[in-house]
C-alpha cells in the first residue's frame, strides 16, 4: 500500500483548510497514493470556538471531501468537528472512500490534561473503527488516544495493519519526547504500522501563541517492529511511502504479544484489600 502523510497546518478558516486537502489529496493520488492522511483538526485549528463550524458527516465540509476521494480514487482521513447530542461536538476522523458514503471516528479519549480540558466542549466517542483500503485494514486513532494501548491492541484485534493517528500535539517541555516514544511503542503493542500524522508548527503567530494544542509537526511512520521508518521536522511537508504489508503478520508471528497477552484481573475499587 501507498500512504500519503500530509502534515499541514490549520487556520481557524475552514474554506481555506478544505482547499488545502483538496489540493494535498490530488498531489496525493497523482503521486500514486492509496490513503492520504491529514491531521486532527483539519477543518479548524485548536483556540477558536469549534461549535461554530461542527458540522455533520452529511454536511458541505465532509461531502467536498468525499468528492475528492471519488475523483481522485483515494481514500482521505482528515480531522473535523461534528455535532453531538449533549450540545457538545465530537472531535471527529473522517474517513471518506471512493464510491462509499463518509463514515467517522469519534475521538474517544479527550485531552484533559496539560492543564487543557478538552471535555468541556468536546463529547467523547464510545467505539472504535475500522475500515478496508484495498487489501489492508486500517484502524483509527486521535492525539491523546496514543497514550491509551488498550485502543491499538483492540484495533489489531480487529484486524488493523495500519494504525493512523491523526494529530494536534500540544508543545511544551518534553512533548516531543514523549510523542516520539509512544509513536513507536503503540506500533509495538499492537504489532502494527503507526502512521501519526500531526499538525505542524503553526505558521500562523495567533496559532503559536495560543495555549490550545496546535501542533509542533514531527509526523512519524512506525513499523511493526517499532523502528521508525518516516520522521518528519516541525515544517508543512507531505511525502508518499510505500508500506509492506506482509511485514504486520511477520512482527505477529514473531513477537507475538497479541496472541501471548491474558486478561489481568482488575482491582476491585471499593475494596481494594479483598
């Protein structure tokens, strides 16, 4: 399989954000891409009101998209805002493939954390996708998801070679660090290829200077062994690269901690000494 990174960096516009995965996702196909994969919060960046430009999965910002992967016989996974029931919104993946209606995830693990408290607007998701480009399955996973192995290990379960996690990581001391070894170590637990593909280091000085997480780039493609194959800078790039499937069902025969795990009994909370 062919997969497209597109690390690009959102304005608080979507008009202007739609025409950049527009134009990414041709650059994409032409250059012989399957699966293009842009960042969480594609549509918007991070700081401004979100529940201005929610929409559904039926609305105009996603069915453009959908347009494009039909003409361009590739399939798009970007992130965007969608309505939710509590009058909160989902941060949402979407997932938009040729000849098929749009489907999404909804981030399920919400970055309350860092001092940030992604909850207070955003409503979390309750299931995880997954879904078939070609030959290849392929698992969903949002930013603060990548701290939680349990998601990636369930997602192998399902039959995920591939792993995308689109991504606004907050900066700060240590970020980076962190961002690079649960990159590799998510591919480890689930024997899978890790795409993360995040926002890059805005270029827009009210991004920079906003507290929101709005990205610090450094996109990074891991394989099923957990060696880092692909590692971008900070800077807005896309590049094309070539995934060799057979090498997932290799690291589980090999490593094979999906078949080697047993369940751990869990700790009875209100009476832990029993």
């Amino acid at each position: 399989m062919r997969l497209a990174m597109a690390q690009i960096s959102s304005s608080d516009d979507p008009a202007a954000n739609l025409q950049t995965v527009l134009d990414t996702t041709r650059a994409a196909a032409a250059d012989g891409a399957d699966l293009v994969v842009f960042p969480e919060a594609a549509m918007c960046r991070f700081g401004v009101p979100l529940g201005e430009v929610a929409e559904r999965l039926d609305g105009p910002w996603a069915a453009a998209v959908a347009a494009a992967a039909d003409r361009e016989s590739i399939t798009v996974v970007a992130g965007m805002f969608t309505p939710a029931a509590d009058g909160r919104i989902h941060n949402t993946i979407l997932v938009a493939r040729p000849g098929t209606a749009p489907i999404g995830y909804d981030k399920i693990h919400l970055y309350d954390a860092f001092g940030f408290t992604e909850s207070k607007t955003i409503a979390p998701g309750t299931e995880p996708l997954t879904f078939d480009v070609g030959d290849c399955t392929v698992g969903v996973a949002t930013c603060y998801d990548i701290r939680f192995p349990a998601l990636f290990t369930e997602l192998a379960r399902r039959g995920a070679q591939v792993i995308v996690v689109p991504t606004s990581w907050g900066d700060g001391p240590g970020k980076l660090e962190q961002w690079e070894v649960l990159t590799r170590a998510r591919a480890l637990d689930s024997t899978a290829y890790v795409a993360a593909v995040g926002q890059a280091l805005p270029t827009d000085p009210a991004a920079r200077e906003s507290l929101a997480p709005t990205g610090i780039g450094h996109s990074r493609l891991s394989d099923p062994f957990g060696s880092v194959m692909v590692d971008y800078d900070s800077a807005v790039q896309m590049a094309v690269h070539d995934i060799d499937l057979a090498l997932t069902d290799k690291a589980r025969n090999a490593l094979a901690v999906l078949a080697n795990a047993r369940e751990i009994p869990r700790l009875d909370r209100t009476n832990p000494h029993d």
